[in-house]
C-alpha cells in the first residue's frame, strides 16, 4: 500500500518519464525521418491529453527534439511559435482588457437581461444571450466569469422570493392572511388577493356576504390541502425546485459561454488555431475570414443556443410552454425579485463614462473593419491596396484598434464648482501591465507547438504517409467520415483542453481530406466547431470549472445535461455542414488551392 501511495504521489512525474522511454523503439527500430517526427508527435500528444505538466511547457518539446533528430533546424522552429495569429490575439485582448477595466461588459450583460424581462424562463435566456454575446468578442472562460455573480445574485433572490412567497401561502392556510403581502398567483385555483378584490368589488352585498365567499373559497383551499402528499414530500419538492432553479441558472452561463465562442474566429481559441493552420496549410485559399466565418456560424450557434435553453428548461424545470408565453399579468414575487437585483445591480454603475464611450466605439470600429475587409459580395477596404492583395489581413484591423487603446486619454479633463478646469495625468484606456495580465500566454505558445509539429509533419514526409493510409476511407459516405471526425474530436476535448485537442487532429484531418480528394474545409469546419463541445465534465473546460466551482452543481448534472447538448451540436453541426455552408465555399468541388493528391480517389459522395 506504501509503495502504491508513493506511485499515486509521484504519478505525474512518472508519467513525464516513462512516456518518452516507452515510444523510444519507435525511431531506433525505424530508423526514418517519418518515425522520428511520429515520435515527436506522440509525446506531446500524449503530454498534451494527460497534463502531467503545463500545456505551454510541452509544446516546447518540438524545439529541443526536431533539431536533435534533424528534421528542422532550430530557428525554423522558433519561427513557427510566432505567427499572424499571435498578432491577431494580441489586438483582441487590447479590446478584452479594456471591455473588463472598464466594466463595460457587466453594463452590457444587464441590458439586455432587462430587454428580454423577468419571468424565470425569459430570464434564463436573456442570461444566455448576453453571456453568448460576451464570448464572441472575449474569452469564453471571461465571459463566464463575469456573468456568473450576477446570475448567483439574482438566483438567490429568486429562492428568497420563493421561500417568503411559500411562507405567506402556509400562513394563509391557516387562516392568517396579511393583506398587504401578494401571493404567487400559480400556487392555486383562487389567489387570497381575489378575496380582497370581491369585497372592493361587492355591489349590493354586505360585508357579510363578502366574507362568506372567502370563507368558502378558504374551505375550498383546506380541502384541496387534505389531498396533496405529506409535508415532507412537499418541502423535499420545493427544494427540488429551488435546486432546479440554481442548476439551470448555472448551466446556461457554462454552455452559453462555449456556444457564443463558435460564432467569430477571435472567439475561442479552437477557432483561431484552425484559421492559422487554414491559412498557413493553404496559403491561396483567401475564402477563410471574419466575415465567412461569421456567416456560416451564426445560424449555428442560434439553433444550438435556444435548443440548449429548451434542453435545460424541460430537464430541469419542466417546460410550461403556457407560463413561459404569458404576457400583460402581474408579475409574480421571483419575478419582481429578479428584475429589483438586476436594476439594482445596473443603477450601481451608474451613467455611462467616457472610458466605456470610447472603449464602446473602438469595439464596434473593430467589428466593422473586420467585417468590411474582403466581404466576398462587395469589394471591401483591402481592395483600395490592390497592388498589395493579401497582404492586410484580421489581425493588422485587430492591431491598429488595439494601439489606440495604448494611445487615447482614460480621463478627460473636468470643471470644479468654481469654473476651473482640473488637469489629470495622461494614463491610457489600458496599460501594459493590465494588458499582460490577460494576455493568455500558455495558449500563445501552446498554438506555436502545434504550428512546429505541422511544419514537422511537412518537413518529414509524415503527413504524406498519413494521407496515403487514409485513402481506404474514401469507400465510406462522405457524411460519416465527418460524423466519426465530430464524434472522435467531441469525446477527445472533454478530457483534454480544447486548443490541445484541435492542435493534435488538425495536422491529422487535413491530409485525410486531401488523401480521399474532399474539399479541406468539409472535414476541418465540423471538427474545429465540434472540438468545443465540452459540455460534460467539469473539467473538460474553464467555463465549467467557474460555474461548477459555486457548488449548486453536481458532476451528474453536468453529464446529465450536457449530453443532451453535446447530441445537439453535433447534430445541428452536421445538418449545417451538409446544407448552408455547402454553397458559401463550394464544398463539392474539389478546390485548385489543395494539393491533388489522388485525384482518382472516391469521394463518397
């Protein structure tokens, strides 16, 4: 038992050891350069899925293990670990650090929780759209973190609610009836308000009679009393509820987060991994963008997002379709606790500053510059450089907006009561320290060891060997090589990181699509967009770490849950692929930009 404690203790560091060692036959018995790069890729693969130590740690293998092998030389491989990506990612966090320090981002979110209203369903949905919302311009483990306190707030109040409102109806019950307090009007057939309003509105009556009818209105209720379950199968129900209640609240903030990732390329990391590899694999293909990827993935993550929320309505709350569409009646007690947090929650930022002002109209600047570069239906502004064709891309618009916000003032300059003006010290929108602070340095280098390890697989012939033993699988349909490419990715990234996941079968799925003749992109979307799809275990994502770690959660109702939602990805994910994005990048045709491999090879099709 001692000696297995010390292995339990000492595991990660064994595994760190013995990993290298155990897939060291493999190039001494090969003896090819293919096998060496196999090698290479194995140990990081492995590194990378089980963790032992950080990401970022183990995707600087490659510069120490291709020079010694002689597959690449050293700078070559320090040249792939800084890529247009990185740029990309930098101007984004500029935008992200100033969204965050100005608390932008929470004024936003309660503005529109407020537009879509208080009733519990609605509610829940107006969580999910401003959290969707701030993951498309943020990190998702951001988004999450700074939605979610103002979802506990508003969960808590609403138990509050419940409990006075459950409290109020007992005492009724027994006779006790405080006339100044309103009941929740679907507790029962007859509301206790009704008494009150029939004795304003008996005409002709006394008050005797008055009182007659709410006296045979409260035998009504002792009546209807006598026949529900014991007390305590009543309590452990209400608890049941409050726990629902918590659960959905908490969930919609962790899938929300994930979701509204997938609609920009700058979204989630998956995403931009997949347009460097794209566009560093096939560098004549200038159809990948912000504009494309806009398009295709925003019908995608529409459908994911409302049948999620149905998903985690019915699953927990049971779906009333009937009190979720009502409309013009007096809000009940959660209700009009829900909608007093998150007014009061708004009121506390205030009128809106002049940081959030310019930190507001870069953000929509950058959203438009992107958007307009190379439309593809319209020249965009790149076309007034034609002499230069490809050579501005997403991250030179992500760079210029993300130096202003080094550049532009974050005080201006105000008047005292006396007419004078008072003069502030010149500070930025953002400084450097701030910056570094949310830059996520482990995912820079982590995609820079996968950019190393495509670049290896090139260099070494390794690619063309995987390709030439994946051509057999262009007997099958072309749906279910994409069906078994999401299902493999999906089941992968609940248990590794997703940026690790995507680096691993990236270099993998792109000679497969090659080696049976498919258009890359068939293949590569669905895979990139299912790699996010961490909807089942705590661990399998950040966003799921922060809303697990509030404690309402259990990790049963993550994988009850977030099954249902992992079907409908892939689902929709699919449905998407074999039908709108067929004809936004002509995915039937084999592209003149992709090496033609085989071009004997059955498609499938």
């Amino acid at each position: 038992m001692k000696f297995l404690s010390y292995l339990l203790a000492y595991r990660r560091f064994l595994l760190i050891v013995l990993t290298p060692l155990l897939l060291l036959p493999l190039p001494l018995i090969i003896k090819t350069k293919e096998a060496e790069c196999a090698y290479t890729l194995f140990v990081v693969a492995i590194l990378w899925l089980t963790e032992p130590m950080p990401l970022a740690v183990s995707a600087l293998l490659p510069t120490v293990m291709f020079p010694l092998f002689g597959i690449m030389e050293s700078k070559q491989v320090a040249s792939a670990y800084f890529k247009d990506f990185h740029l990309l990612l930098i101007g984004v966090i500029c935008l992200a650090t100033s969204i965050e320090k100005w608390n932008l981002h929470k004024r936003m979110a309660l503005r529109m929780v407020m537009l879509v209203g208080v009733n519990p369903a609605w509610l829940v949905l107006g969580f999910m759209v401003s959290c969707a919302f701030l993951s498309m311009w943020l990190s998702n483990t951001s988004a999450a973190a700074m939605v979610m306190p103002i979802v506990e707030a508003v969960a808590q109040q609403i138990i509050k609610a419940e409990t006075e409102a459950d409290a109020l109806e007992m005492s009724c019950c027994n006779g006790s009836i405080n006339p100044t307090l309103e009941l929740d009007e679907n507790i029962g057939k007859y509301e206790i308000s009704d008494c009150k309003d029939k004795e304003n509105q008996v005409n002709g009556y006394d008050n005797n009679m008055a009182s007659t009818v709410c006296t045979i209105e409260k035998d009504y209720e002792k009546e209807k009393e006598q026949n529900l379950p014991p007390a305590e199968t009543g309590r452990k129900s209400k608890e049941d509820k409050y726990n629902g209640i918590f659960k959905v609240m908490c969930l919609c903030v962790a899938y929300s987060a994930t979701i509204g990732g997938l609609t920009t390329i700058t979204g989630t990391s998956t995403n931009l991994i997949f347009a460097e590899h794209f566009n560093t694999r096939y560098p004549a293909c200038q159809c990948i963008n912000f504009g494309s990827w806009f398009i295709f993935s925003i019908p995608i993550a529409l459908i994911i997002l409302l049948l999620s929320w149905i998903w985690l309505q019915w699953i927990f709350l049971g779906f009333d379709f009937k009190n979720m569409l009502k409309c013009g009646k007096k809000k009940t007690a959660r209700e009009e606790a829900s909608a007093q947090v998150i007014q009061k929650e708004y009121k506390k930022l205030g009128p809106i500053s002049y940081p959030e002002v310019v930190t507001l109209v870069l953000f929509i600047l950058m959203t438009l510059l992107w958007f307009t570069r190379d439309p593809g239906f319209i020249p965009g502004w790149s076309s007034l450089f034609p002499k230069y064709k490809g050579y501005a891309t997403d991250s030179t618009t992500a760079l210029v907006i993300g130096l202003l916000f080094f550049i532009i003032p974050a005080k201006t300059l105000t008047r005292t009561s006396s007419g004078e003006n008072t003069v502030f010290g010149y500070t930025p929108l953002i400084t450097w320290k701030e910056f570094q602070s949310c830059m996520p340095w482990e995912i820079a280098i982590l995609v820079g060891g996968g950019f190393a390890l495509a670049d290896g697989c090139e260099v070494s012939r390794l690619s063309e060997w995987i390709a030439s033993k994946l051509t057999p699988l262009g007997s099958l349909p072309l749906w279910s090589i994409i069906l078994i490419s999401c299902l493999i990715v999906t089941s992968v990234t609940e248990l590794a990181s997703n940026p690790a996941t995507i680096t691993i079968f990236l270099p993998i799925l792109s000679p497969l699509a090659e080696a049976i003749h498919v258009n890359p992109l068939f293949i590569l979307i669905p895979a990139t967009l299912c790699t996010s799809f961490a909807f089942l275990l705590p661990v399998a994502n950040p966003a799921n770490a922060i809303v697990f770690s509030y404690g309402h959660l259990t990790v049963m109702d993550m994988v009850k849950a977030g099954l249902g939602i992992n079907i409908i990805g892939v689902a929709v994910v699919m449905l998407a692929v074999m039908t709108w994005i067929v004809p936004i990048f002509n995915l039937y045709t084999y592209p003149s930009w992709a090496p033609n491999i085989s071009s004997t090879n059955s498609t499938g099709l």
